[in-house]
C-alpha cells in the first residue's frame, strides 16, 4: 500500500475526498507519533490497515497529513497517537485507544461503543466509535437554500429529536420512531401550529453511555463529535446514511418555511473530568482542546458543570468550532444555533472573563454565518452571568428573567407589575441600548431544563426521584402553582384553573415584543410527572405523548390560533423598541391599570393593561391582565366613532369563546370590562 501513499497536505483539516483518493490532516503539537487505522466494518477488533506517518514528510508545523490513492467514501478509520502519559503535566497520549478524527463527519460502531472500556487502561478497539469519510459534495439539495427568516417573524419550537416521535402512539413504524426521518412525517403537525423554526436539542454524535447506568444521556449535552450528526437518530443503519437523512430533513422543513436552528455544546465534551473516557480530544492534545488546573492539571478546569471545558480562545480548540459552524451552515444548510453555556466563550485559556472574546467576534463577524441565526445562553455554571450585555448586538439571548418574572406574575406574587411590564416591552431594561431591536430576546416560559407548562402549574415541588439522585437534581426555584392539589387530579374545578393557568401564560408569551420560543408538548399539556430535569429519561416520561393531541384539542385549538393571530399583526412584528406615546405615529404602547392611564406599580398590586398602537397599519388592541384572584373592572379606551372594540380572548371563559378570530369576535357594551380572577383579556378595535 505504500505506492498509494502521498505526502498529503496541511488543509482543510480532517479527511477531504478527491477524486484520486482522501487527503487526511490532524492537528497535534505533543505527540510523538501518529497513525492512522482503516476498518473493514465498524466493530472490526483490528484495523486491515495501519499507515504511519512519518514527521520529516508527513508533518508541516504541528499538522501531521498524509494522502491515500484509491480511498473513497464510507471508508471507515481512525487514530492512534503516541505520546507522553504524565496527567500532572497535562499530557494523557494512550496508545492502545483509537480516537475520532475531530472532524469526523460521521461516526459508526456506536452500537458496540463502551464508554467504560474507553475509560480504563487497555485495547478498546472493537468497543470504539469510529470515524468514516464524508464527501458532502455528492448530495443533490435541489434549489434549498437556507430561509433566513427575521426574528420578527419567528416562532421557535424547541424540540427532542428522538423525543418527538419515539411514543409507540406516534403513529410512525416502530423502526423508525426517534429519527430524522420521522420528524419528516411531522412537519404537517409543525405548520399547522405555525412553528416558522424548530431548535433541535443537541444533534451532534454525543455519547448515551454518560449518565449512571442503567439510565442514558437523553438530552445530548454530551458531544462526541461536532461534525457528525447523532447516527442513533438515523432510520438509515449505512455508514453515511445519517448525514444525508439529517440533510434530507433539513430540505423537507425548508420545503414547509421552517427553519432549522441547532442547540450546540461547545463547551465541554463527553470526555468529562480526569476519570472519564479517551475518545479523541484527549487522546490528541490534552491541554490545547481543554482548560486545566493551573496547580495540578490533571485536574480539569470545571466551568460547564460536566467535567471540563472546552478551552474555546485557543487558536487550534476555536478555530475548531469555527471549521464546524461553516460546515453546519454551509453543507448541512442550517439556519442558525443556539450555544449551550455561551459564556464560556467570554472566558480567556485559564478560564479568567474577558471582554472581546476573540471566539466571539470570529463568530459574529465569519462572512459564511452573516445570515445565520446567533441565539447565547448567556451564562455558565461557574457563574458568570451575561444576559443582557452579551458580546454586542449580533447574538440574540435565552432571556431567562422573561421566564421567571412571567412565571411569577402569573403564580400573583407581588412586587412584578413593573418586572412584567419591562418583559412585555422587549426587555429594555436588560437591553438597554437605543438601537437594540426588541427581537434580541428570546422570551420563553418553559424549555427542556425545567417544568414543563402542564407541570408549571400542576407542581409545588419537583418529582425527580426518577433520576436516581435522590431528588437533590434539578432546579428548587421553579416559581411555580400546584393550583390547589400536587400532581394528577381528577377535581374539574382544579383542572378548570390549571387550563386558564396555561392560557394565561401563552397569553403573555405571544403579546409580548420579542421572539417567542415555545417547548416541545406544551400546547398539549405535555407531562413529565413534575420531574424537571429529565435528561436521563429516554422512556415515556421524556417523550411526546401524541393522545395528548386528542387529550387537549381545546388548548391546541388556543395556542394554534393565537399564534396566527398575533402573526398576522404587524404590532408584533416591528423591529423597534415601542414608544410611549399614544399621539405618536409610530408603534407604540400605553400602560393602564384598572384605570384608563392611571398604571398601579405598587408592590401589592396584581393587574395591568396595556394599549398597542400601530397608526400605520391601523391596529390597535387594549389587553388586560390580572392575576389577582377576585374579578377587577377595568375602564377600557373610548374610540372613534364607527369603531368598536371586539373580544379576541379570555381565558376565563369557556371553549370556544376563549379564543374568537377577528371576524367571530363578539362587540364588547360600554367602556368596561369584567376580568375574572386570574385571567387574561385581549381587545381589538374594529370597523364592522
């Protein structure tokens, strides 16, 4: 085989097809030797192949390349490398496992994978992920492009890949529940709510093995490979079969308007702290991928929560993240990413915050991610806190005191008039600069880490016994409201109050400026039995149930029609913060009380309303809000004459009249409005 060995080249990184064979480069500045090992079959115990590379040919600067005629897709390889094993030094080369290229573009042997044999000393070669070569030029995307949807018009829904359609009442065939290919046969379910863009929990090949037996890692946060999408996701069981499934879904939620938005984990991977498996990072150049103890660094620095951190400011680890955003982007047509544990990024090599991050304005300012959508969470677990000041105006942010102050208006503590009203606004409080557009906030009541809506109001106290760590996981702050009993009830006045709960929130969530994101199962009242952390529950507990759908046709009806009506307003579709003006001619908002003008900002206070203004557009809505538990008269504005104003929602009141279209809408008598306790009204003038 040495006939068929070239020098190769230092890029691209990875392995690139040509039409005469495969160019493979890794990066290593610490290791002594490199080999690279070809597979027949992804639970092979040996390689058919070792190449050597040799340093004074096959190396330029710490890029080690070689270049092998003949080699085509689907080739199955991976590496050895050697090196020193000194963990106080930060050196961890071991020779006996195979790694994962870092851009490994698809990975296989997931099946056979141990996490256990990668993490002890020893041969794990028939028990190791392994990589194969992608050539992504040779899929036919027809005339896809990405949609680049604005914020203004987005509503994201953030979903579980396998989760979605893995319940054996999914009405998908059971070899086919929990993929790429399954959430295809989803997209009419999609459209008809009116989701213009699901954010797919993590997608990238993550290791299910890292969680205590016997439960899996579920969730995702826990990457193997940043490149490669998660084959367990894959109806196709080929070795390329994954990539062009993910692409094929890619293209089908295109097809319907719907944007693909990706949660990605750059900030720590499934190698976890110095106990965990050699996988590929490790194995290559310890110290250059992940931050480290300065004392003792065998140790890693812990800033993700998950055992160590991804060092995201140094020039190999960033440029790394940058090759696979591009690639993303590029090859995969995504539309955008969501960064789990943003502000690691804000953190220097030895973990130290700092201002301009050179990730950051990489990210920001690549030319190939100019159109793609950039949403932080803004924050880590080693508690630097940055909603609302996060690396300029380019990155829209998870805004989680929109969720807490929503959830503790609704829940009628005191002291949240004011918080409310910032919230409702677009949040200028938070962002303050005059040119920030509202849609920089993403405003959610719920999301994957925490209660779902129906356990928001259903649950006092978390229910995570299911995880096996004694209830001690999961968040204690879940601002939440039993409504009276914990848990399932059969009390129809209880499920009465929880069901006018729910309205009320996804009242608030869409009449507020901003971008609205929604959880996957909350329009059906989805339930995980008040567990609010279940990234180990692949089972019934973490999955859409689909008879929910038939359970609760009356809050999807709500949800479903809410959605639609606050799209088809432009008043909630400006790109400026509001004015409070009520004479001005552009958008704007006034605040009310029980009183037209005469807003009740106090502690003890209850209830708001508010009136929204668009004179171009001619719109105008009067909305109230109590979440107080006795009925308030509110005054509501005079209008011209010929005009009048028309009951869109209340969520005090019984189906169908919770929700009436514009043209159903019933006319509302005099200059009141009656709002039941703990409910929500919406008005809109009309000409009729």
């Amino acid at each position: 085989m040495k006939s068929d060995i070239g020098r190769g080249q230092s890029f691209p990184l990875g392995a690139t097809v040509y039409p005469d064979g495969v160019n493979f480069c890794l990066f290593s500045k610490t290791c002594a030797s490199l080999e690279l090992l070809f597979f027949d079959a992804p639970d092979d115990a040996k390689p058919s192949h070792i190449i050597k590379f040799e340093p004074q040919y096959n190396k330029t600067f710490y890029y080690w390349h070689i270049f092998v005629k003949g080699i085509k897709a689907g080739q199955i390889y991976g590496y050895r490398a050697y090196g020193m094993f000194e963990p106080e030094l930060g050196y961890r080369f071991d020779s006996d496992k195979v790694l994962l290229d870092p851009y490994a573009k698809a990975v296989v042997n997931t099946e056979n994978y141990s996490r256990e044999a990668a993490s002890k000393r020893g041969d794990n070669c028939a028990k190791a992920m392994k990589a194969v070569v992608v050539d992504p030029k040779t899929y036919d995307w027809e005339d896809d492009k990405r949609l680049e949807i604005p914020y203004s018009q987005t509503i994201i829904y953030e979903m579980h890949v396998g989760g979605f359609t893995r319940h054996p009442n999914s009405g998908i065939p059971p070899s086919k529940r929990g993929t790429y290919a399954a959430l295809i046969d989803k997209i009419p379910y999609l459209k008809d709510l009116g989701i213009t863009a699901v954010e797919l929990m993590p997608v990238h090949q993550f290791d299910e093995q890292d969680a205590v037996p016997p439960r899996k890692n579920y969730w995702g946060y826990s990457t193997v490979s940043f490149f490669a999408p998660h084959r367990q996701y894959s109806f196709r069981r080929d070795p390329l079969g994954p990539v062009d499934e993910f692409r094929d879904m890619v293209k089908a939620l295109h097809k319907a308007g719907i944007e693909v938005i990706l949660d990605v984990v750059y900030n720590h991977t499934a190698e976890g702290n110095e106990n965990g498996p050699t996988l590929s990072f490790r194995g290559i150049d310890n110290s250059m991928y992940y931050m480290l103890e300065e004392e003792d660094k065998s140790f890693y620095s812990n800033y993700s929560g998950c055992g160590n951190t991804i060092k995201a400011n140094h020039e190999i680890a960033g440029q790394m993240i940058i090759d696979s955003l591009r690639y993303w982007v590029s090859e995969m047509h995504v539309d955008g990413f969501r960064f789990d544990l943003a502000s690691i990024f804000s953190r220097n090599r030895d973990g130290t915050p700092m201002e301009d991050a050179p990730i950051l304005w990489i990210i920001k300012s690549d030319p190939v991610l100019a159109g793609a959508k950039l949403i932080a969470e803004a924050w880590d677990a080693g508690g630097l806190y940055e909603v609302g000041s996060f690396a300029g105006d380019r990155f829209t942010e998870w805004n989680g005191q929109f969720r807490d102050d929503v959830r503790s208006f609704v829940k009628s503590e005191p002291k949240q008039i004011q918080r409310l009203a910032y919230r409702i606004m677009g949040s200028p409080d938070i962002y303050p600069k005059p040119d920030r557009e509202p849609h920089c906030s993403i405003n959610f009541i719920t999301c994957h880490d925490g209660f779902t809506l129906n356990d928001l109001v259903s649950y006092n106290q978390k229910q995570n016994q299911a995880n096996g760590e004694n209830n001690r996981d999961g968040h204690n702050d879940n601002r939440s409201w039993n409504c009276g009993v914990e848990g399932l009830t059969d009390d129809t006045y209880i499920e009465a109050l929880r069901n006018q709960q729910i309205k009320n929130l996804w009242t608030i969530l869409l009449v507020s400026q901003g971008t609205t994101m929604l959880l996957m199962g909350d329009e059906v009242r989805r339930t995980q039995n008040g567990n609010n952390n279940a990234y180990c529950q692949d089972n019934e507990l973490g999955w859409f149930n689909w008879s929910d759908v038939g359970k609760h046709p009356e809050l999807l009806r709500f949800v479903k029609n809410l959605i639609r009506f606050t799209q088809r307003l432009h008043i909630f579709r400006i790109e400026t913060i509001l004015v409070m003006d009520p004479n001005s001619k552009l958008p704007s908002i006034t605040w009310h009380g029980v009183r037209l003008n005469k807003p009740d900002w106090a502690d003890y206070s209850r209830s708001i309303a508010f009136s929204l203004r668009h004179p171009e557009k001619q719109e105008y809505l009067h909305i109230m809000l109590n979440s107080y538990w006795e009925p308030l008269l509110f005054e509501i504005p005079i209008l011209p004459k010929g005009q009048r104003w028309y009951r869109i929602v209340d969520t005090a009141l019984a189906v169908p009249n919770d929700f009436c279209t514009e043209k159903t809408a019933p006319p509302i008598q005099g200059n009141h409005y009656r709002v039941q306790g703990r409910a929500s009204v919406i008005l809109m003038a009309q000409s009729r």
